[in-house]
C-alpha cells in the first residue's frame, strides 16, 4: 500500500513540476517585431485580434512581446470561467496590461478558463520590460487574448503553433 501512495505521489509530483516549468526564451530577430506572449494554439484571429489557448501541455509563463513600458493593467470580467477553447470565454476574468511601444500600444489579456482559477501577474504601471521578459503566469488550461497597435496586422492562422517570446505574430 505504501509503494502505491509514493509511487502515487511521485507521479504527481512530476507532473506538478512539468506544469510549473518556467523556460527562458530569447529571440534575435529584429526588435521592432512583436513576438508571441504565450505558448499555444491559435483558436481565433483577425487583422488585429488574436486568441491563444493554452492546454495543459503548453507553458504557462507570459513574456513581454516587445520592448515596452507598462501603462495600463487591470481586472476585467471578474467571476466568468468559461470553457477556454470557446469564443465566448473572450467575457472571461482576465488581467489586461497594455504595452506601449515605439510601434504602438499592444495590448495582452491573461484569461482563466472553466478550471483555471489563479492568473499570475508580476509588472507593475511604469515598468520598462524587455522583449520576452517573464511578466505573468496562468495556471492550467487557458487563454491568452492579444491586439496589435493600429496599422500593424498579424498573418496567424488559427491551428497556428506558437512559442511564447519567441514565434513572430507579425
């Protein structure tokens, strides 16, 4: 009985651990490109929209998507958990923080999921980030909600893989 408790607690453990996992990312392409702030999959995009879910398999850590300095952070939609793989989980709780940069303000909305209950905010109004600095984290399942500056335009598709600080969204 207790090998089965410790193997039990073992293989939870790992998992936990494997969840948790906080990877730094650094890109060499030219800095006026604006990278992916999350792992996942492109469920939905348009000109300027993107939405990003993030399974249980992706990392979880957000990462600037651009040199930047923080100008608006805030709750939105306190108390909605939807599926997070739906359109309507854009009325989800989130946390939206604005990037303001030298191509224009890029706004990124952490949101939680049917599950997902914890966002992970680390930027504070008037920090100055770096390009694929760790900013948040979203624990399981979950969704990542971008705009892109007026006159810049994405060519995502949705199925699309991204690499948070890294994959070019632009």
């Amino acid at each position: 009985m207790i090998k089965y408790l410790t193997i039990t607690l073992l293989v939870l453990f790992l998992l936990l651990l494997f969840f948790n996992r906080s990877p730094n990312r650094i890109t060499y392409i030219n800095k006026d490109i604006i990278v992916s702030p999350c792992d996942g999959t492109v469920t939905y995009t348009n000109d300027r929209e993107i939405s990003v879910f993030l399974s249980p398999l992706n990392v979880h850590v957000q990462y600037a998507p651009i040199d930047s300095k923080i100008i608006h952070s805030q709750i939105v939609n306190k108390g909605i958990h939807l599926m997070a793989t739906k359109p309507e989980s854009s009325h989800n709780e989130g946390v939206r923080v604005t990037f303001e940069s030298k191509l224009g303000n890029i706004i990124v909305t952490q949101r939680v999921g049917f599950f997902v209950r914890r966002i992970i905010n680390n930027v504070n109004i008037g920090d100055i980030v770096s390009r694929s600095h760790k900013y948040g984290f979203i624990t399981f399942g979950s969704r990542v909600d971008i705009i892109l500056p007026p006159n810049y335009s994405s060519k995502l598709k949705v199925g699309d893989k991204l690499i948070g600080g890294f994959t070019p969204i632009i």
